[in-house]
C-alpha cells in the first residue's frame, strides 16, 4: 500500500525512490525504538527524535520539544512514527526546517483523567516560507488525516497557516498506551 501510494504522486521514478526509500527508513527507525523496548512499547520522545531526520545540533535549537513521559503501545508507536515522519519531512523539504530561521515546536500533553485522559500532541512550524499547500492530498496528507485518527481512534487537525504548518492529534490514553 505504501508503495502504491508513493508512486501515485511521485514526479518521477527518482522521486519515488527517494519518498519510498525514506518512508522504508521511518519505519525502520520506529522498529529500532520498539526493538530497544522488547516490543513492550515505545517512548514518544524517543519516537519522535527517530522520525525528525536532523542531527541532535539541531533539537534544542530549531526543534523544541516537551511533554510528560508517554509510553505507547507498538502499533499506536508505527502510526504516529510515519505521521511524524511526514510533518518531518514536509518541514525540512518545504516548510520551517527548510529556511534556516524557522523552527519546530512539538508539544504534548495528558488532558483529562481516568477513562477519559486523551493525549494531545501539537507541531507547530513557524519562521520557514509560507505554506502552499497543492491542492492535491498525497501520501503523507492522507496518512495524517484519515490513516492516523483511524488508527489511535483519535482525531487530527492539520493546517497550512500563513505562519506555518500546524498538527493537532489527540487520542484516548486507553487506545494508545502501552
């Protein structure tokens, strides 16, 4: 499925290789964070610097991130891995990490209590050119809008504002927690 899609909207055989191959690595890179974990879980910050495709210099300095200590389950780990990735990607290719005063907020939170606790998760890109969005939803934009709130039976907010992109994803503690 992940290659079909790819090549759907890729503009050439190298650009399919190049997304494809990148999309294979994010994968790899949230196994790497389950197999560290024996497949019990995965820490959500630790998934995250897996997915950011910058080197450490740059965390800290252009990409900012907090939140409590959040424990997710393997399959919940995968999805937001290539959610992550995607905003990743798409930051570096064209959005806050593309411009070298922008930068990347991502910060998460417990909302709530008990059977009703969500994790709430925001990325925030400002400083980079301004979005502008093709009109078209590829790969990434359908993995983040329809695949990811199906899969943490959650939901999923993603916008191309004129100070930059922003995500906002929540999920039930329950669906999500390993």
């Amino acid at each position: 499925a992940m290659s079909r899609q790819t090549a759907r909207s890729a503009a050439s055989i190298t650009d399919f290789h190049e997304r494809f191959t990148a999309r294979l690595r994010a994968l790899a890179a949230a196994h790497d964070v389950l197999v560290k974990a024996a497949y019990r879980g995965a820490d959500l910050c630790e998934l995250l610097r897996s997915q950011l495709g910058v080197g450490d210099e740059v965390i800290g300095a252009r990409i900012v991130m907090s939140g409590p200590e959040v424990q997710l389950r393997p399959e919940a780990a995968q999805n937001f891995a290539m959610a992550l990735h995607e905003l990743s990607a798409n930051a570096l290719k064209y959005g806050a990490l593309s411009a070298p005063t922008g930068r990347v907020d991502v910060r998460w939170r417990i909302e709530g209590e008990g059977t009703g606790a969500k994790l709430a998760l925001d990325w925030t890109e400002l400083g980079g050119p301004k979005p502008t969005p093709s009109g078209k939803a590829g790969f990434g934009t359908t993995l983040i809008t329809h695949n990811l709130p199906r899969s943490l039976q959650g939901s999923v907010t993603l916008e191309h504002r004129p100070e930059g992109t922003r995500c906002h994803i929540e999920a039930p503690i329950s669906a999500i927690r390993a």
